[in-house]
C-alpha cells in the first residue's frame, strides 16, 4: 500500500533520522522501482523501508532470545552439551573395548564399589549424559598413586571415543614424550622448543602422567617449564570453547597430613606454583583414583 505525502510528513514529525529531503527522494525511487523484494535496494532504501514499514515484534520474546544469547555467549565453553548416545549402549560397547584391552595386557581388574561408580559415571561424561556428576565442561584430572590402572582408564575411555565418532574423542601424549620432543629440538634448525609446544595449545588431549616430567627441563642454559605453558595456553582456548584436557597425576592437589602426622603441602602447588595451580580448578573434575595397585593382579 502507498502512503501519501502527508503521511510521510508525520513520519518525519517523529524525529526521525532521515531528513524530510531524504525521506521523500527516498520515497520517489520505491514509487519507481515498484519492487516488492526490498533485497534490491540501497542500504539507506532498506532502513526507510524498515522505518515506514516496521514489522511487528513481541518485545517480550525478542529482549528473552537477545538475553538467552549473551548469556550462552558469556558461558563459553560453558555451553550446551548434547548426549550423543544412551548410557546402555554406551555401557556395552565400552566394557567390550575395556575386556579386550584388558586381554591384551594379560591383566585381571578387580573394583572397589566406589571405582564402578567413578566408571559408570565418567562413562556418562563421555557421552555428555548430565547424569553424571562430573561437570560435562571441565576435563578430567585422575589423581592417585602409582598403579591402580589411571592411564588404563583414561585409554579405554579414549578407544571408546575414537571409535564411535565421539566429539569428545581425544589424543593421548605422555608428559615425558614432550620432553623428549623438546630435547630433540637441539641443534635441529627447522623446529624449537616453542614450536613443539604449540603443537599441543589447541584439541581435545590426554596428558599422562603429569609431574613425572623434569621441572624444570634444562635446555641449554634455560630452564623449560612447558607442560606449564602448554596448560597455560590451553587454558585461554578453554575458554574460548576450543579445547579440553585430560591429565593422570601422582600430585595430590590438595594439602594434606600424613599417617605420621606429617603435613603435605599441596604437590602440584608446590611443584607447578599457583598460577598454574589456580587454573586447574577451573579446567577439570579432580577424581581420587587410589585403589589397589592393578599391575600386580
């Protein structure tokens, strides 16, 4: 429907951002054009036409889905987690991956009530069931004494994710491997430490065995503290929404008093200072995977 030049000029009353000049050269050129698909015209012709033409909004709704978005965009990677797959056909396929591994090495696994717990619901994780009582944001940080089967664990988690197409699949790299790979980096012009480093800032990864690596590393006369900068930057593209870490430790993240009233202060605290120490509560699900040494069974 057109609208007559009186009508225009009450726009115009409303304190407008266009000109009454604007506003009715702007009006000639729709009369001539003719056109109802306003695609075809200029970028000042779409916002007259938006201003004549207002479409009607529920303010309501429209402020609701405005406020819904900030709020996701401010969560990040506090995001939405979809459950890719039902807990009991998850719960097959994993126990199958987990037998046959344990096959291969020879091995029996015998669990505490408390560790089938800790399985069945770090099974939930992997699946982004929310279920779970682990945070399905944070990565997973195993912490326990030698032997009682961390790396196992985290490994057949790791199959599980592989083989299913799982968006939560993860590489596996050693602490120590690292090292290595920085240690080769000697005399070798093509790469360097940072260069290693960089290789493991972004993606979905499993460091084992945290603190079993030098700390400090000497390199030539530097002293290398690079799972600390590795996790450093892998922080700030957690937070992005880029990435999530997994880590096995024998650190105890906590201060503690021993059975001969020994205190403890807290060993990756001690070991890796607090800034690195501060982020680790924000980044990962600590679990208490102590039980029984696995290995000797």
């Amino acid at each position: 429907m057109q609208q007559s030049k009186s009508e225009i000029a009450k726009y115009s009353s409303k304190g407008s951002a266009f000109s009454n000049e604007q506003m009715k050269k702007q009006q000639e050129d729709f009369e001539n054009r003719r056109v109802k698909d306003n695609s075809k015209f200029s970028e000042a012709g779409k916002r007259y036409m938006d201003y004549l033409f207002p479409q009607k909004k529920q303010g309501g709704d429209a402020l609701a889905e405005t406020l819904q978005n900030i709020e996701n965009g401010l969560k990040r990677p506090n995001r939405f987690v979809k459950q890719e797959m039902t807990f009991d056909k998850a719960k097959v396929i994993w126990w199958r991956i987990f037998s046959i591994e344990l096959q291969k090495e020879g091995a029996k696994f015998v669990a505490t009530d408390l560790e089938l717990e800790i399985m069945q619901d770090l099974l939930k994780y992997f699946i982004g069931d929310d279920s779970s009582k682990y945070d399905l944001r944070k990565g997973i940080c195993l912490v326990g004494k030698t032997g009682p089967g961390k790396t196992f664990l985290m490994d057949s988690f790791r199959i599980f994710c592989n083989k299913t197409n799982n968006s939560r699949a993860f590489k596996r790299k050693e602490c120590i491997q690292i090292k290595n790979e920085i240690a080769l980096t000697k005399g070798n012009y093509n790469q360097s430490p940072e260069s290693v480093m960089q290789k493991y800032h972004r993606g979905h990864y499993f460091f084992d065995d945290l603190g079993a690596e030098p700390v400090p590393f000497h390199y030539f006369k530097d002293e290398l503290m690079f799972m600390e900068e590795i996790l450093t930057q892998r922080e700030r593209h957690f937070h992005k929404g880029s990435c999530i870490t997994h880590l096995t430790t024998n650190l105890l993240p906590e201060s503690y008093t021993n059975e001969q009233g020994i205190f403890i202060e807290d060993e990756i605290l001690v070991k890796y200072g607090n800034r690195i120490r501060s982020r680790m509560k924000k980044m990962y699900n600590f679990i208490l995977w102590d039980g029984i040494d696995k290995r000797g069974l």
